[in-house]
C-alpha cells in the first residue's frame, strides 16, 4: 500500500500536481459549507468568501500563482453550487499559460465552465492553447483539448481547426490518447464551421486512422466521420475512400479482434460497431465494389445469425448475471443487430436472400417481444424494410401480428404499426387492411387519428377496384372521425369524383359521380347534426352532381337537404352551400326560383362581406343567362398531373428505406408530431394561373373556387 502513494506522490511531483491538503483553505471553505444548517447561512458565507476572494484580486502584485490556483477553485467551488461568478476570469486565463500542472488545470477548467460565451475572453487563451498542443507535453496538450472540445464556438473553430487538424495529419508518432482526443475537438469545431474542412486532404489520413489498432482512437475517429456525413456538406461519393477501411475494421471486430477492457458485458465494442455500420449506410449501393459488398453480405450474415461473439466468463465458479447485467448486454446487441439491419435494408435486393430471411425472422421476434422498445424498433425497422417490394413475402405472414398493435396503449407503438401496414398494403390486401384501421380510427385518440385519417385515403385511393369504394372509406371516415379529417380529404374526393384527362371512361365517371352524390344527399337529408366537413363535401357534390340523383328526388328536396344545414355552419361553408344552391337553380330554375331567389334576396344585407358580394354577382348575372350558364356550368376534369401528384401523400413525412439522413433533413421532420408534416408543410406553392392547382390558393373562394382545385 505504500509503495503505491510513494508512486502516485512522484507522478503529481513529475506533472507538477500538488495534493488537495496543500490548499488548506479550500478545505475549510468546503467544511464551512456543508456545516451550514441552512440556506440563508450558507449564502452569507458564500458572500463573505467572495468578497475576500475579489478584494486579493485586485492587489495583483502580492497574488502568487498559488493564491490564484486556490481562489479559482473556490470560484467553481462557488458556481456548481449555483451562485454567480463574475470576476476572476482574467486570472483564470493567466493560470492557463502557467507552467504547473495544477494551475494549469485549474484555470482551463474555470475557463470551460466560466467563459463558455464570452468570446471576447476567450481570445486570451488562444494562444496558450496553441503553445501547450506543441509543447511536447502529453498532459498539457490533452489539457488543451480538453478545452477546446468542451467550449467548441466559433472563436475556436476560426482559430484552432488548423492547428488541430494538424497535429492529427502530420505527426504521426501522436499517441492514441491525444489522436482520441483531437478527433473530438475536431468534429465539435466541425459542427460549428464546415468550410474549415478539405476532403481531399482529410480523406486519406481518415483512411489511415480506420487501420489503427487502438479502439479509442477507431471510435472517435468513427464519430468524426459520421458527424462529416451528418452535415451533408460535401458529396458522399468525396469520401468514398474510406469504404474498404471501414468494412475491414467492421470485419475485424465482429470476428472478435477486440481487446478484453473494451469489451461491455462480453460484447465487443458495441459503440464503435454501431458507428461503422452507420456510416456504410450513408454511401449508395453503387460504390461499393463486389469485394466490399461481398465482405458486407459476411458481416452481416454473421452479425444476424449470430448476434454477437460470446466470450465465456474467465472466472470458474462466477455466480450467474444479474437481471441488470443481462440486460445490458440484451441492448447492446440489440443496438449492432439493429445497425445491420438498417445496413441490410440500405443494400436492398443486393443483400443475400439468406440474410433477408433471417432477418424478418429475428423482426417477428421483436415485435413480439414484451419489452416495448424492442417492440418498437421491431416494428420501426420492419416498416422500413417494408419499402423494398420485393421484401413483401418475408413480411406478410407478420401482418395480423402488426394489426394487434394497432391496439396496443402506447401511441408510439401504434404510430409504427400503421407506417409499417402502410408499407404492406398492396391491391391483394388494401381491404382487410383499411377495413381493419376503420374499426380502429373510431376508438383512436387524437394524437393517432388525423394520420390515421391521412394514410386511410391514400391506401383506398391506391388499391381500390373503383373509386366508388374510395367514396365509400371517406364517408366511413367522416363518420367515425369528422374532427380528423382535413380540407385536403375532402378536396381529394372532389378532384377523383370529378375525374381527370386520361382517367374513367364516360360511363364509368357518370356512375361514379351518380354515387357520390347519393351519398351525399343521404347524409345530409337524413341526418341534423352534421360534422361541418360533411356538410362542405355534401353540398359541393350535389351541387355539381346533383343532377344524377334518381328521378325519384325531387330538385326542391335537394335544396332543402343542403339548406337545412346553412344556419349553424361558418361563414366559408355558407359559401359553398350558397355557390351550391345556385347551381341548382340554374339547374331547375322553374321548381327552386320561389326557394332560392327569396335567400339570395335577404343576402343582399349580409353582414359577411363575402357572402353579400357572392349573392350581389349571382343576382346580376341572372340578367345574362347565357353568362349564367357558363358561370355555373359542371366543372371540367383535372390535368392529368393532378392524378399523379397527390396532395396527401405530401403530408406525409419523407418515406425512406434509409436510416442515413442529414442533420437537416431530421430537424425538418422534427417540426411535425408523428408521421405527417402540418397543413401547408410539404408542399409546393401553386404556380400562378395554373388550373389544377387553383383552389390551393384560392380554397372555396370565387365562383372557380367552389371547386377545391388543390394540388
């Protein structure tokens, strides 16, 4: 025992540390403190020492390095316990260029802690950080570092990138822990600043530094990589090189070339595993040559058939693990296996069959599992590995599995499941699938039901054997979740029952129309109190199609199953209903002109201005009955373009197999709850003057505007 104090004295001797007891008063200060019985004492003492503590720093000339060192922990001391420090920063700036380790150490970490934003300061230390990273000193430089990684800013990265960067390129006899350490601060500048970065320079020495035998330096290495692919700045394909480096280090550590202290819960080197199969997820499938794609097919047929190396406990007679312990070592071989089958899904159809099937076994499993993370990921990675087409067989026999957790209680849970049926539902399927998330969209919360309502539309619209079933799911959702379902729903259903240029024939969009606007008309004759969306879609259909009811229904009765709603709905709805109503009577003016033209009249002295100047033209265009009727004539088709571009599936958030997307891109689709971007997010502006897209613009505005032209 002695002889390791005798050892640890001469290494603070040799670093110029001296022991806590040398500062005496540091310790008293410290007792003085936890002796307090209570607050209003303990600030009092704080002031006092505070005030001695400024006034010794004003009297610079009899303040050795010492003092400084000892006041300057007592200042930290002082602000981790939450009191403010606004002076001593100059001295702690001036222990920086000290020669002591001790002082040194403790004015870089007063200056981490206390000038983390006061720029103007942290100039001072600039140069001393540039002095101590060349002085040859391990210790010293790694104090630097230190700094550095821990302030970062833009002072930092204007002044110090070059410097680091290098210190890692050119010395090559650099020791693994300074190379750790620089790869940090690096990446920390990075962020702040990309153009300090050249990839022509820093490819080759980042190839270089994924050969190195030391794990430290391979994971920090591996984080700077992944931050530089993060950014997006450069093309992907500048940084090709790498490639073969990476799979090779990948390779090596899955086959177990890992050092024991490395290792967690038997697992080796979990972190950096999960770094370099990241990183070959953001380079296309195209680069990479056979060689390396027939090296990443192994890796990861070895990763999924086998989760991970298990290296049997080298003590004889251990007790077995704690539940903690297993379940440590659970998530960190959960964390490769998922990182290899984001990697298997990013290589799609190239990734051996064998492997595919493995893996949509071992997803079964998850999805399945009680721990509802695993669960999620499960569920999460099988959406996604849903994208692939061709990976549909694999994943079909899952689907009443998926379906169970659409009921589960956690809404994240739910969220995945719909985004991975979403996924699955194909014109074999669509029905049992959207039936299903029907029976559930009436008993979904609100945080669930308005994406519910979205992907609903989508699938019935994309598989449906006829439009009339589509009609059909849309008026089931107004139903079940009128709150849910948004004006760009309903301005869907108006653009299909309309019909488009190289859509339905003749016959076809006739029957189709004819059966919009029967249901239409049951709903709003039948039924008091209707979901404002309802009475818009309604009135809008029988209005334009009312014409192809059955003989049976009168004119008089289609006017009153769309006026009956009028007075309790807002303002833009009485505007289609009042669009509507005109339609009618240009329609059938003999049997609605007693009806209508009494409602006209009084609109006349409409408070709502809009309203007034809508009824003000129509009663001034019956002057001109030829103007009328090409006014109010059945509105054309949609532009092909129309068709394909719906506005829906813009609400959705960016689809994608791949799990390597910029920071950018994942602050993007952060903005939105769930798996939809809010109304207005995600979609193009309408270009001026450009039919299909008008009513985006205008909604259910002028005379054109009764038909939603959104796009």
């Amino acid at each position: 025992m002695k002889s390791i104090q005798t050892a640890a004295r001469r290494g603070q001797e040799a670093l110029g540390i001296e022991s806590p007891s040398h500062m005496k008063g540091l310790q008293v200060f410290i007792a003085d403190i936890r002796n307090c019985v209570n607050k209003e004492q303990e600030e009092k003492r704080v002031d006092k020492e505070l005030a001695k503590i400024r006034q010794k720093f004003t009297n610079t000339k009899s303040c050795s390095g010492y003092d400084k060192k000892k006041y300057v922990w007592k200042l930290l001391y002082a602000y981790m316990l939450g009191y403010d420090v606004d002076f001593g920063h100059i001295q702690a700036v001036e222990l920086c260029s000290s020669t002591k380790f001790s002082e040194k150490t403790a004015g870089y970490l007063a200056v981490s802690l206390l000038l983390a934003d006061n720029t103007e300061i942290l100039r001072l230390i600039v140069n001393s950080i540039k002095n101590d990273m060349s002085s040859g000193n391990e210790h010293a430089a790694a104090l630097a570092l230190n700094t550095v990684a821990n302030i970062g800013g833009s002072e930092f990265a204007d002044n110090l990138f070059t410097d680091i960067g290098k210190m890692l390129l050119n010395n090559m006899q650099l020791s693994p822990y300074l190379k750790r350490k620089a790869c940090i601060c690096l990446l920390r500048l990075y962020r702040r600043d990309h153009d300090s970065l050249q990839p022509d320079v820093w490819k080759q020495r980042l190839t270089a530094l994924f050969h190195d035998r030391d794990i430290g330096v391979l994971t920090s290495v591996s984080g700077f990589m992944l931050g530089i692919l993060e950014q997006g700045k450069f093309p992907i394909q500048m940084w090709t090189d790498i490639v073969p480096a990476v799979g090779q280090c990948l390779q090596s550590l899955v086959q177990g070339d890992c050092p024991e202290h490395y290792e967690y819960y038997h697992v080796p080197a979990p972190w950096l595993q999960t770094k370099l199969l990241r990183i070959l997820q953001f380079f296309p499938i195209a680069v990479f040559s056979p060689d390396i794609l027939q090296r990443i097919n192994a890796i990861l047929h070895t990763i999924l058939t086998k989760p991970m190396p298990q290296r049997a406990p080298s003590v004889v007679g251990k007790k077995r693990a704690k539940p903690d312990d297993r379940n440590n070592r659970w998530n960190a071989e959960h964390s490769i296996l998922f990182e290899a089958m984001n990697l298997m899904i990013e290589i799609g159809e190239r990734c051996d069959p064998d492997t595919i099937r493995t893996s949509a076994g071992l997803l079964g499993n998850f999805v399945s599992s009680p721990d509802p993370n695993i669960r999620y990921l499960g569920l999460e990675t099988m959406a996604r590995l849903a994208i692939i087409p061709s990976m549909h067989e694999y994943l079909e026999r899952y689907k009443n599995l998926i379906m169970e957790k659409m009921r589960e209680p956690d809404v994240s849970i739910r969220r995945q499941a719909l985004n991975l049926l979403y996924a699955l539902c194909r014109p074999e399927n669509w029905q049992v699938i959207v039936d299903e998330l029907l029976d559930i969209l009436g008993q979904s919360d609100t945080l669930l039901q308005e994406e519910l309502v979205l992907k609903i539309a989508i699938l019935a619209e994309r598989n449906a054997p006829n439009f009339t079933w589509y009609v059909d799911v849309v008026f089931r959702m107004l139903e079940s979740a009128p709150d849910s379902v948004s004006d760009e729903v309903w301005f869907r259903v108006v653009q299909v029952v309309t019909g488009f240029e190289e859509g339905l024939s003749e016959q076809e969009k006739t029957r189709l129309q004819g059966h919009a606007a029967s249901k239409a008309y049951q709903n709003l004759a039948n039924k008091k109190m209707l979901h404002e969306t309802m009475v818009k879609l309604g009135a809008y259909l029988i209005g334009e199609f009312g014409h192809l009811l059955p003989q049976n229904v009168p004119a008089k009765a289609k006017f009153d199953a769309i006026y009956r709603h009028y007075p309790r709905v807002s303002s833009n709805s009485k505007a289609i209903i009042l669009l509507a109503c005109a339609k009618l009577l240009n329609s059938n003016p003999d049997a609605l002109k007693a009806g209508v033209m009494p409602m006209l009249e009084d609109l006349q002295e409409s408070h709502d201005v809009e309203l007034q100047q809508r009824t003000c033209e129509l009663l001034q265009m019956q002057r001109n009955e030829e103007f009328l009727d090409h006014v109010l004539f059945t509105m054309p088709v949609y532009a092909e373009s129309v068709q394909q571009n719906n506005p829906l599936m813009q609400r959705l958030k960016f689809q994608s197999k791949s799990r390597a997307h910029t920071r950018a891109h994942l602050e993007e689709a952060a903005k939105s709850e769930g798996g939809m971007l809010k109304s207005g997010r995600g979609s193009k502006s309408p270009r001026a003057g450009d039919d299909s897209n008008r009513a985006a613009s205008d909604g259910p505005g002028g005379f054109g505007g009764l038909s939603p032209r959104c796009a």
